[in-house]
C-alpha cells in the first residue's frame, strides 16, 4: 500500500469542520434546516427541486421521455438547488425532502400537492402515474423494480465510494480506490452480462430501469463520469457499451442530461427548465 500513515479510531468519533474534501463546507453529521428559505412555485404540474448530476439526471431524463411519448401531463418546472451553496438545507426543501438530497419532486396536479423524494421513489411515483416505461405483466414488472433496486444498491459503491476516494477526496488512498474499482467492476460485469442477453436491463424493453442505471453506467462507461473509463478499462464491457450509447443516441436523454447542468461543456448546460422552449435558447457567453 502507497499509505505511510495508520490510523486508530478513538473511543468516540467527534466532527472535524472541513473533514470530506471537496464537498467539506456542506457535510455535517445531522439533519434539518440550516436556513429559511422558500422554494420557488411555476406553473406546471410537476416542480422539480435537483441539480444534474446522475441522481438527478434520472428524473429528468423521466420528465422528457413522457412528454415525448405524448404525456402532456407531465411538463415541469426544474428548478436549480445549488448543493455546493447548501440550498438543500433551506427550510423549504427539507419540507420535500428530510433528507437533504436531490432531487425531490412535488406534484401538484392534483387537489393537494404530494411530495416525493428519493430518484427510485420518483421514477416509480411517475411511471404508475402514467402508466409508462414499467411493465405491468407482474413478472416483467418484478424484473424492472429488480434492477432499479440494483441500482438504488450498487450506485453508492460507484459514487459514495469509488467516485468518492478516486476524483475528490483530498488524498489519494491506495486500499479505498482498490476496494471500490474492484466492486464497481465486478457490478459492470454484472451488467455486461445481463446486457449480452437483452436489448435493455429489464428485457426488451426500455424502462426506468435503463433510466436509473444509464446515468451512473452509462455516462461511466462513456467517459463522462469521474475521468475514469481508462483506470477502469471500461472496453471490456462491449455490451454495456452497446447500450450505453444506444441511450445516449435518444433525444430524450440528451434533452433530460442538460436540465439543472450547470457544469462541462457550456452547450450542454440548461441551469433551469421551465418550457420545452427553453432548449432553443442560446447558450450564454462565457466571462
């Protein structure tokens, strides 16, 4: 191992301000608002409070693949929380989420606004509303809600923990990359061969279970996660491959990965959504 230092745990852990890295200013060890601050309200039915990274992505990509199969129902407001500002911390949107995390949804297209947090619970929540892209033939069901749960599961060892020790941590920790390369490709065989013997995750069709999986997948096997398709020779997953770009070809998918971006190429960047309109503005000249 590369480490020169030991470390040994005290009798109990106490919070070290800063501790965490790059995300060091807006990690604590508790719950709850940290400030006021009220969420902003559109006009669409759906309001979505998230940001574009892959959890975020999911809901997005959701959002565009039902107004692109005709659900008018579902236009929405996405509205920008700013996670290294800590606007996740702001009274109003622990109201929609306790737990601090995008993205969270309200729906607000019935009498009574329904609050929805967690992307799995929202890609659900949106899927059985609409009666799309989850199968309804209970044993092609169980296998969609099987995989996305997969995901719910594997994607913290990619990005909690691989992710996590390989791009942002302030050192470099030989036994932590170890350890999570080693899982993270473990669950890319996984998916390898699964995907050699289907079209999608869960079978033939394309579900939310491509939709939760490709954002963290996906974009890792592209080159679009962490810097990392070299460090974890990511060509050996022919088939994940495959599916990854068939996804990314969907115009769906390029429409929902803009929404709440606000980082990479300017071009690919749309901070807020609240028209379908808004993918035809200019992107804004750079200082």
């Amino acid at each position: 191992m590369s480490d020169s230092s030991t470390y040994t745990p005290p009798r109990v852990w106490t919070f070290k301000q800063g501790n965490g890295g790059r995300f060091a200013s807006i990690n604590r060890p508790v719950a709850g608002a940290t400030h006021d601050q009220a969420l902003p309200v559109g006009r669409h039915p759906f309001q979505l409070y998230s940001l574009g990274t892959p959890n975020g992505v999911k809901v997005t990509v959701m959002l565009e693949e039902l107004l692109a199969a005709g659900h008018a129902g579902a236009e929405y407001d996405a509205w920008l929380i700013r996670i290294d500002q800590g606007d996740q911390f702001g009274s109003g949107f622990v109201e929609v989420n306790p737990n601090s995390k995008i993205p969270a949804l309200v729906d607000r297209s019935g009498a009574e606004p329904i609050r929805v947090f967690e992307s799995g619970a929202i890609l659900v929540y949106l899927a059985e509303k609409f009666g799309a892209f989850l199968p309804s033939e209970p044993a092609a069901r169980a296998e969609c809600l099987s995989w996305l749960f997969w995901q719910m599961g594997s994607a913290p060892f990619l990005g909690g923990g691989f992710g996590h020790f390989y791009a942002y941590a302030p050192v470099k920790i030989e036994y932590a990359i170890d350890r999570y390369a080693m899982e993270v490709k473990r669950q890319l065989d996984v998916l390898d061969r699964r995907l050699a013997e289907v079209a999608f995750v869960a079978g033939d069709a394309y579900t939310i279970a491509d939709m939760a999986i490709w954002p963290w997948y996906g974009q890792l096997v592209l080159g679009s996660l962490y810097g990392a398709a070299e460090f974890l020779q990511v060509q050996e997953y022919r088939h994940v491959l495959r599916w990854a770009r068939e996804i990314e070809a969907r115009e769906a998918v390029q429409r929902g990965r803009r929404v709440n971006r606000t980082f990479g190429d300017p071009a690919l960047q749309l901070p807020e959504r609240h028209d379908a309109s808004d993918f035809d503005r200019p992107v804004p000249a750079q200082s």
